[in-house]
C-alpha cells in the first residue's frame, strides 16, 4: 500500500534535502523550487521515491540531485511543447523528459515558468475531460 506524505512534511523534506546537499546543488534545488512555485500558486509539493515531487492535477516534474547534476524529470514532458528548448536529457522517452542543470548552468526562469504553467495545463486537459463509458450492446 503507497501512503503518502503529509503536504507539510513534504515541504519540510525538501528543506532538508535543500540543506543537506549545502552546496551549489542545494542552491539549484531552492532556485528550481521558487522558479516552480511562482509559476503555479496552486503547486503541491510532494516527497516520492526519496525525491521532492512537484504536482498539480498530476505530477509535473520531480527535482533529483546527482554529483553532477540537479535534475528535473517531466512525468509528462514529451508531450509537452519545449520553444526554449530546456529539455537536454531523457529525450528518446515516450513520455518523460528532463532538464539536467549543471553546476555554473544558468536557468532560464522565463521559459522554465512557461515550460511548468504548460505541464499543468496538460495535466488539469485531462481532468475537465469527461470520462468515457463503454457502450453494450
């Protein structure tokens, strides 16, 4: 059975990983975070897979840190249009992609609210769609 982590505790988990990490990873981790709450107001923060997950009508992207990277993963990024051209990792996929943000990388806030505003609408698509029942003849 999967439980879940209270909103606040999540929110507290991701303070913690921000700390722990205590270098340029921790600091792309909060950049990342603050950049995804002022996209969206009504994000949730998550902790799944030992990971902070952001969500909003489903899950939008996860924030992952590497030696040499941070990542965010899109649960649904190859369905999502990328102008910007952010994604740089977990391309040949059928519905993730991912951004890995390498220490020195500057991001680019602008395009990445746009990138998290259009994952949000995709998820909340999917939800005002009527579900469809099967027919019997």
């Amino acid at each position: 059975m999967k439980r879940s982590v209270p909103v606040e505790s999540a929110s507290a988990l991701i303070d913690e990983r921000i700390k722990e990490l205590g270098d340029w990873r921790g600091r792309t981790l909060a950049k990342v975070r603050g950049i995804i709450r002022k996209a969206d107001a009504e994000i949730v923060e998550e902790w799944k897979w030992m990971n902070p997950v952001w969500s909003h009508g489903g899950i939008i992207c996860t924030g992952e840190s590497y030696k040499n990277a941070v990542k965010m993963t899109f649960a649904r990024g190859a369905a999502l249009k990328d102008p910007s051209r952010l994604f740089n990792s977990s391309l040949e996929g059928n519905a993730r992609r991912a951004i890995d943000i390498h220490e020195g990388d500057e991001i680019d806030e602008t395009a990445l609210k746009a990138l998290i505003r259009a994952a949000v609408a995709l998820n909340l698509e999917g939800k005002s769609q009527p579900k469809r029942t099967k027919r019997t003849r």
